[in-house]
C-alpha cells in the first residue's frame, strides 16, 4: 500500500469516526416520524423534518465543503529592491453549488513582511508573520484579495502553506486542510549611494573622471626604467641593470581586467547584547551590495567573498493548488521548507549586466546568523586573492582580529590593494587591531542604519542604486 492510499484511509476512518457522533439526529428524527403516526400530530412531522436537517446539513457540509476548491497566490514582483511594494494576490474559487457561508485562511510569512491597510481613514503598517481572512463563497464564485506590503525586510520571503479551516453554515462542525500553495519573493539589500554611507569621495566638487587603472598587470612588460627610491625589488630588471651599470626598474602596462573582491565578515557578536547583533549585520551587507553594485557601474569585475550561510528552497513551489488533489497533509506542511547552505559563499569575478543579479541575489539570500572564521575563507578561496586584485573588506569593527589583518597584510605584499570598511561602534574595552598603513574608512553603526530606512520610509532616498562619485581604494 502506498503512502497516498494509506493517508486516504486514515483521513476516511477519522470522518467515518466524527460522523458515527452524528447518528443520534437521524435515530431522534425516526423516532419523531413514528410518534407523529401514532399520535397524529402534524408539528410532530415538522419537529422530525428539522431534526433530520439538523443532522444532516452539518453532515453534507462536513464531506463536501473542501471539495472542488482551486486556491492561488501570486506576487506582482518576485524581485524587488528594499523599500519597495509588492502586492500580494490571494484567489479562492468555489467549483460546486455549495456554498461555503464561512471559510477561514491562514497564510504564513517567513520571515515576516510590513503589511499595509486602512483604519480609520489612516494608513496602518504592521509587521505580520501570518495572514488571516475570512470568506463568504457563492456556488461556483471566484473572490481575489490582494495585500500590500513594503519590503523593509532583505532576504528570502516564502509565503504558504495555506491553512484551510470551513464550517457549515451552523457552526458546528468545522474541517480543516493544508494546502501545499507557495509564493516566494527575494528582497535585494538597502542599497546607497556612498556618500549616504559616510564614505569619502575622490572628487569633492564632484567632478566625473573616468575608470581609473588601479594596479599594472605585471604580464605585460612594457619596458624598464631608472630605480626610484621605494621601488619594489622584484620590479628591478637585473638583465637591464648589467647591461647599463645602474639599477633599473621594470615597466608595466596598465591592466584593462580591474578586479574588485568584497570581502563580507558577518560575525557580529556582541558582549553588550550577548549575542549577534542583527542590524549591523543588515548594514555591513547592505554596505557590500552598494560597493559591489558601484565598483560594476565603474567597470570593475566584481567578485563576493563571505563568511556567511544562504538560504535556498528545497521543492519547487505550486502558486495554485485544487483541493481534490491534496492527499498527503505533512508533505503539504513541508512543501515551503528550506535549505541552510554551509558557512562560506563567493562569486566568480565578472563585470557583465548578469552580475548584477548575481551578487544582489546571493546577497539577498545570506543568512548571517550562521557564518565561520572570515579567516578560514581567505584560506579555502585563495584563487580569488590574485596579483592585481583590489581587496575591499567589510568588517564589524569589534569583530575585527589581527589575524585577518595578518592575512590581508600577506595578500598586499603579494601585489594585492586592500582597503578596510568598518560598520558600527567600537564597545568600552576593546581595541581595534593596528591596521598599519591599509587604508580604513568608518560607516557608522546603528544610528546611520536607522537613518536610511527611515530615509527609504519617508521616500526621501529617491536613489535607487549607486553614486556617481568614486570611492578611492588603492
């Protein structure tokens, strides 16, 4: 016997069982009709006729009402960027002549979304993990409800199962089903201009100059030249510097492939709060997807190094469900079920328009609650850290140890530019480690978070996107 069969047979047995509870209305109603013969009393037909309804209707409504039911939702937008609405659609059609006087629905929200709605002539937002409505069903009538919601939430939204409860039109006997329908929407990250972010600029009137070369590629020897005081040793052409008696110093083309690695630390522990803290978490990636849709806009190829997890959906979702096809209720509950992928994430370098998805995706699917050492990641990927690339980390400045610095160090002397982002306040008692001469900007902390999603609130961050001034990072 196969699964499906056997859940039939216990989703029968269970209603054989509650409507066994039932028989007494037909027994009273038998014995009524028979009473009425034999004292020939007409109301005593009308008391056995509403006794037999009274058993009966529950009965009818019980076995039928969750028959021949289509249910659908859809989102108008399954990407969206932070700040921006989505319009959730929720549709129940009744294929059969009963009416359903009384249908409740269940919607879950994971992680919950800021709900839009009307009271009192006043706009109202609530933050909601579960949506709950009511219906009233005419025979074969189809009724769409939508529900508008601001993503001020970055990640990866799943909405559904639905959870199906009806009841007939006494309110006696209620049923209820899980319906396997799901709808998924991704959240990219805030994304700022820089100077939002209290990054400084090249160019303080705001002057546009075009892609500057960062690094020489040292495949391409262009020439030699004399030796200049600072040199790097292993630029000096001792082939040269024989032929001519004096030192001479190798001459490089500049590089045309400029590569950009965000290097993304997510752990946020906190001995003030004792644990992670969330909304610094939220900043620093949100800090990595401005940088990284920045440094594409500047023509660089962009990679994404980081210690954190992602998140993925493990069944393809179904946007609409018919009731006559659910059989297994505890699959339908796991339909919306997630992965969690092992700490560690990185994207391949690229500068192409595709790019753009890709990090702002994988980016809006991190969960940085469960990351590793952004130590060992400089370990396992250290292809990405080649000569000529520019290092960019973003780092919580109390989480920040001198052993990362140590790795960036040894990257640097290896032909590599690295800057340092630091997000948030450094708490009494701790000491940033000594960044010697890596160049480090400051983002602020919590209070700046704040501030721009109060901005994107208020509608007044109208810049969707990037800055058009440049950042310096060599």
């Amino acid at each position: 016997m196969s699964i499906e069969e056997e859940t039939r047979l216990q989703a029968d047995e269970s209603t054989n069982q509650l409507l066994k509870k039932r028989r007494p209305w037909y027994y009273l109603a038998l014995g009524l009709i028979g009473l009425s013969v034999i004292t020939r009393q007409p109301l005593m037909v009308l008391a056995a006729i509403f006794t037999f309804l009274v058993g009966f209707v529950p009965e009818i409504w019980y076995r039928y009402s969750l028959k021949h039911l289509l249910l659908r939702q859809k989102v108008d937008h399954q990407h969206l960027f932070f700040g921006e609405q989505v319009t959730l659609s929720v549709t129940v059609e009744n294929r059969k002549f009963l009416p359903l006087p009384w249908l409740q629905l269940e919607n879950s929200i994971s992680p919950p979304l800021t709900v839009a709605g009307t009271r009192s002539s006043r706009l109202q937002t609530i933050k909601r993990d579960t949506l709950i409505s009511t219906w009233l069903l005419w025979s074969y009538q189809r009724v769409t409800r939508r529900y508008r919601m601001r993503c001020q939430a970055r990640g990866f939204h799943l909405f559904g199962p639905i959870h199906l409860n009806c009841s007939d039109p006494f309110g006696w006997l209620e049923r209820e089903i899980v319906l396997p329908v799901n709808e998924t929407l991704l959240v990219y990250p805030l994304l700022a201009p820089l100077e939002s972010l209290g990054l400084p600029s090249v160019f303080p009137m705001g002057e546009y100059v075009g892609s500057r070369q960062l690094l020489e590629d040292p495949l391409w020897f262009a020439g030699n030249r004399e030796y200049q005081l600072g040199d790097d040793p292993r630029r000096i052409d001792w082939k040269a510097t024989a032929r001519v008696g004096e030192l001479r110093s190798k001459i490089y083309e500049s590089t045309t492939e400029r590569r950009l690695l965000i290097l993304l630390d997510t752990w946020t522990y906190s001995n003030i709060q004792k644990g992670m803290d969330e909304e610094l978490q939220e900043y620093c990636i949100s800090a990595a997807a401005s940088l990284a849709t920045w440094g594409l806009d500047e023509g660089y190829m962009v990679g994404i190094l980081t210690n954190s997890s992602m998140i993925t959906a493990d069944h393809t979702n179904s946007t609409d469900v018919n009731t006559d096809q659910v059989l297994d209720e505890e699959a339908a509950r796991k339909s919306n079920a997630t992965t969690i992928s092992p700490p560690g994430v990185s994207i391949p370098f690229a500068r192409d328009y595709t790019q753009y998805e890709q990090v702002l995706s994988t980016l809006a699917r991190l969960v940085p609650t469960y990351n590793t050492p952004i130590e060992r990641m400089i370990e396992l990927e250290d292809n990405m850290f080649q000569q000529g690339t520019t290092i960019l980390l973003i780092s919580p400045v109390n989480t920040l140890s001198a052993n990362t610095i140590s790795y960036l160090q040894e990257r640097r002397r290896h032909g590599t530019a690295v800057a340092i982002v630091l997000a948030g306040d450094l708490e009494a008692g701790k000491e940033i480690p000594d960044t010697e001469n890596l160049v480090t900007y400051s983002i602020g902390g919590k209070e700046q978070w704040h501030e721009l999603i109060q901005a994107i609130g208020d509608g007044g961050n109208t810049t969707v996107g990037t800055s058009a001034r440049s950042l310096q990072l060599d």
